[in-house]
C-alpha cells in the first residue's frame, strides 16, 4: 500500500500544473449549490441537502435547482476525467495533451450520464419520501450501495475503456475484491477534508471565509489528489502495475 501512495504521490507531483489546471472545474462545481435555492449546508467543504425542507420548494425552485445540478455535475465530471486522463497518460508514457484532446469530451459524456441516472433515481427517493413523510432509509441504502458502484467508475471509463454498466460493475468488483484499498482511501480522504477545514477554522473566524478558503483549497488540491490515487488504486488490479 505504501507503493501506491508513493505513486500517487509521484504523479501528482509531476503533472501539478496540468492537474492544477483541470481541477479548476472542481471549485466551480462545489460553488454552484450557493447560486441555487436548495436547502443545502456544508461540511467539510461539501453541501449536503436538508431533505426536510424539499416540499416547500416550489415549481420554479425545483428547475433552477435541477439546471445548477446538472451544470455542477457535468464540471465534476469533465474535472474528474480530466485528472484520470493525467493519471493514463503517465502510465502509458503519451502526451497529456494529445490524450486530453482526443478523449476528454467522450469519456465526460459517459461519466455524467453515470452520475446523472444515480442522482436522478435518487432524488426521486428523496422526493417521494419526503413527500409522503416516509422515512428516508431506503434512500440512505441506495445512495450507499450507489456510491460504490460510482466509485470507480470513473478510472474504469477512463483507464479502461468501458461502457457505464461495465464500469459500474467493474466498481463493485474491486470494491468487494479489494475492501482494504477502499478503506485506505477514505482515511486519506478523511484525514486531508479534516485537515483542511481544521484549518479554515483556525485561520478565519468569518463563516464566508472560512467555506471559501476550504472550497478552494480541497478543489484546487485535495480532490485532485484524491483523484489521482483513486486512479492508481484502481490500476492495482493489474499485477504488472504493483
């Protein structure tokens, strides 16, 4: 495990300006929720929806909501192919630019198609629990089971080549084949977000501050690398790769 952190650690480095470059979609996507009405609050740099306040939407507030959704989860998309398409390159020793330019817009379309079915299935859960005052752990379950799917579907499309159900399976595979290089991620995950808003809070007292500061700094740096050793992680289930 050590190995593939140092390798994360190896191409971030590498490829920073170039990752620092494509990460730039990142801090426009996690700002766009403040532009909508949703009901949203944040927490380790993220928002996160308050379901309870869904009903009292109104029509209008649902399609601008929707459009800024969409809007935020195609600049996810295209950053998070982006910083894999970085990731491939160095592997197969080609020009990060000429793989860019070649795949970037086909691989995008494939990934947020992925994300946009998950999301809207979820939000029809979400919707009709909340609608109906039934509780909300069926949505809970799905959005779990869901995110594994996700998780690396995303190198799978990139790295591999694959359509949405195979790289989604393919997620689920390595996921339940390679539970401990899951867990690995999401304590360097936890441990970077943490660290960050620990010190967003040490640094401003100001609440705008404080989530500007953390916004920028997990898009800009945090989440890219994340990305990156979510690619190589993934590329461990080739030996030759070890």
């Amino acid at each position: 495990m050590f190995d593939v952190m140092k390798n994360a650690v190896a191409t971030y480095t590498k490829y920073t300006s170039m990752i620092l470059f494509f990460s730039i979609p990142f801090i426009i996507a996690l700002l766009m929720p403040t532009l909508s009405p949703a009901p949203v609050f944040s927490a380790l740099g993220g928002y996160f929806l308050r379901s309870g306040s869904i009903p009292e939407l109104s029509n209008a507030d649902m399609l601008v909501i929707i459009a800024v959704s969409a809007v935020s989860l195609a600049l996810l998309s295209l950053a998070l192919v982006a910083v894999n398409l970085v990731v491939k390159a160095s592997r197969t020793r080609t020009r990060v630019s000429a793989e860019a330019m070649r795949n970037l817009g086909k691989y995008m379309i494939t990934v947020f198609a992925i994300f946009a079915f998950v999301k809207v299935i979820e939000t029809l859960l979400l919707m009709y629990t909340a609608s109906s005052g039934l509780p909300e752990l069926p949505v809970f379950l799905f959005s779990f089971i869901a995110s594994l799917g996700l998780f690396y579907a995303t190198p799978a499309v990139v790295l591999e080549e694959k359509k949405p159900a195979p790289a989604v399976v393919s997620s689920f595979k390595h996921v339940f084949r390679k539970p401990m290089h899951f867990i690995l991620w999401l304590v360097v995950a936890f441990v970077l977000l943490a660290a960050v808003s620990t010190l967003s809070f040490t640094m401003f007292t100001d609440t705008g501050l404080r989530q500007g500061f953390t916004i920028i700094v997990n898009s800009l740096f945090i989440l890219p690398f994340l990305v990156v050793l979510q690619a190589h992680i993934y590329l461990l289930k080739y030996t030759i790769v070890r």
